[in-house]
C-alpha cells in the first residue's frame, strides 16, 4: 500500500470523485502565464485573485496552484514582476473559500526546512486540509544571486532537496522530539506542533523535468507534472504509463498532472481570433526572449529552426499545452486528456477573470455529461 492510499484518501479536497481534477495555475502574478501585452491581462493583484478564488471555489474547480516567482524577467511588460508570496497568498485565500484546494509553491534551497513546516501546518489550519506544497528547486539564477544564495550544480540541488524533504515530512509525521544529522542539516530536539489539519500531510506535487527531477518527485511526490503531448492522445498515454512504471519500481503510486493554455470563446473562429491577437500578435516577445535567455536557448545554441519553436510555445503561457476553441472543443481536449490518463491539469488564461464563467458555464456541464467531472 503507498503512502499516499494509506494516509490520504480522507483529505477531501483533492481526492473527490472528479475524474480530472482542474486547477487554475499563475493567477499570483502580473500577467498570469500569458507573455503578453494586451491591456486585458491578469493583474495578479490580491483583490483580483481573492475574487477568483471565490468564484472559482463556488463553480467547483478544484485547485489554485501559484507560481514561485521572486523577480520578473523584464521585456515590455516585466512580465511577472509583481507577484504575491505564495504561502501567504495560499492562507489569505484558504481564509477566504471552503472548498478548494491553495498551493504553496516553495523553493526548497531558500526556505529552511523546519520554518517552512510550520508554515505549511498553519495555511492547512487555516483551510482544514486544503492545503498542498507545490515543491521546486529552482533554475534562475538571477533569483538566487538577489537572496546571495549560490545555485547548487544540477544533480547536488536535488541531494539538498531530498534531505530536506525528509526532514519536512517528520517535522509533520505524528513524531516529536527528534534529531537529525545529514549532510546539509543538522537539527537537534525537533519538535512540531500542532500537526497538519486531520492527522495527515498535505499533497505534495512537483514538476521536475531532468531524470534527477522526476526521480526525485517519484520517490517523494504524490502528484507529478508533465508537459502533454501536442502530437496524439497515445503519445501522451505512453508518457503517463511510463511515469507511473517508474513510480512503481520505487514502490509507489503517483497522479500525473499536466499544464495547459485555454482559449476559450463562443466560436472556434472567436477563439482563433483572440489566440493570434493575444498570444501572438500581442506577445511581449522582448520578455520571450530574456526567458530563453535565462534558460541558455538561444539559436546559437539550440539551431534557428528550434529556437523559433521555443520562442512560440513560451508565447504560449510559458510552454502549456495550447487549448484553444468553442466549448464543445475544449471539453473534448479536456476529456481527451483525462482518457489518457491524466488526473489533472492547472489551466492559465490571459484574464482569469473575464474568462473563467464561460468555462464554468459551457465546459465543465459537458465534461459532466462525458463523465469527467462528479
């Protein structure tokens, strides 16, 4: 039995009947996941995104996961420069729902262990089980040399995030007064009260792309994000059964997540016509450009033709999986996804807002009616 069957099942949020649990993924930062600069996009401010919560929380949407963003990547919009700490964010909007789930997005090499327990027990207190951590280690550089903290090589930052891991989910497990000596850690009469909300830890998800990335979310995680396939519906599939084989020869289950891009307007055409306004006509491609720049992709070292495709699909909400159509349309794709095994999929938008009753009111009753959603 995993460890997650055996400890989990009741914390009711996340683990309700809906087939493909559905999230709203960025909404704590300017311009959400959209690299744009039409005058519509998220504001990302904390009134905004309470109201969102709210509504979302009444339709039923399951998740709100945000973005751990520290500093903007600059262009013509300093797209993402203003974003709400995801932690606090999370208990402000736990405070203020009853049914969904918040996330906390939290990079294991700035927070100490033991402190970011305590911050996860109380933002589940606050929303009675609700709570989830979303755990990274971090990539940009530019982030860490503001905190004067050194980035860890590739393969040595997921060795720290192990050992801190460990110590987070025993400072939560029903054991006290413990010590523990590790490479990176030595903590003595650790002690952590009260417990997570019900007895249980939250979920706990992650979205590493390297083979020490998901190596590390396999051994740790209950729910693991993947890019879905823009190719076939079987080229997806394969990837999910193989991220779940992996899983299991650590001995484990694990949901497999995706991200995605919706576009969603009463007519395909409407959709078309906004998707090219907004995401290509619109996209701040100076900020697309300091984006692969951070990532070391440029045409010099990736070839023209591969860097003309980057630069599209990170126009295109950082390289979510484009979703873009009448209701009918997007319900399919979305039940699509859910037939390929796919357990969930946090969705950005350009304004969540403005776009998120129509998705409400058209999508999610024919995804009941196809059996995806309770």
């Amino acid at each position: 039995m995993s460890e997650r069957s055996a400890t989990m099942q009741a914390r009711t949020a996340m683990y309700n009947d809906n087939k493909l649990k559905i999230g709203l993924f960025g909404a704590n930062c300017s311009s959400g996941r959209a690299v744009t600069t039409v005058p519509e996009r998220w504001s990302g401010s904390w009134k905004d995104g309470r109201a969102l919560a709210q509504a979302a929380d009444e339709a039923g949407i399951d998740f709100m996961l945000p973005i751990g963003r520290w500093k903007g990547y600059g262009g013509d919009t300093d797209y993402q420069g203003a974003t709400l700490e995801t932690l606090t964010w999370a208990s402000g909007l736990l405070a203020a729902t009853k049914r969904i789930s918040v996330f906390g997005t939290v990079h294991a090499p700035l927070f100490h262990p033991l402190i970011a327990s305590k911050e996860f027990v109380t933002a589940d207190h606050i929303g009675e089980g609700r709570f989830g951590l979303n755990v990274v280690c971090g990539w940009n550089e530019g982030e860490f040399d503001m905190f004067g903290v050194e980035q860890r090589n590739h393969e040595r930052r997921y060795d720290y995030a192990q050992e801190w891991i460990e110590i987070v989910k025993r400072a939560m497990s029903p054991e006290n007064d413990f010590n523990h000596k590790g490479e990176f850690f030595d903590l003595k009469g650790v002690r952590m009260k009260p417990k997570p909300f019900g007895g249980t830890r939250p979920m706990i998800m992650n979205a590493g792309s390297s083979p020490a990335g998901r190596a590390f979310a396999l051994r740790n995680c209950d729910a693991f994000f993947t890019t879905a396939s823009r190719v076939s519906l079987e080229e997806t599939s394969e990837k999910v059964q193989g991220i779940k084989a992996q899983a299991a020869e650590y001995g484990r289950e694990i949901d497999v997540y995706t991200v995605g891009v919706v576009t969603l307007r009463p007519t395909m055409k409407e959709a078309q016509d906004y998707y090219r306004h907004a995401v290509i006509d619109g996209a701040d491609w100076n900020a697309v450009r300091d984006i692969l720049a951070l990532k070391k992709i440029s045409p010099e070292t990736v070839g023209q033709a591969e860097y003309d495709l980057k630069r599209n699909q990170y126009a295109n909400g950082m390289g979510g999986l484009p979703i873009i159509g009448d209701p009918e349309h997007v319900a399919n794709m979305f039940a699509d996804l859910s037939k390929a095994g796919l357990r969930g999929i946090g969705v950005s938008m350009v304004n969540y807002a403005d776009e998120l009753p129509l998705f409400v009111n058209e999508v999610l009753p024919r995804l009941k009616e196809m059996g995806v959603r309770a």
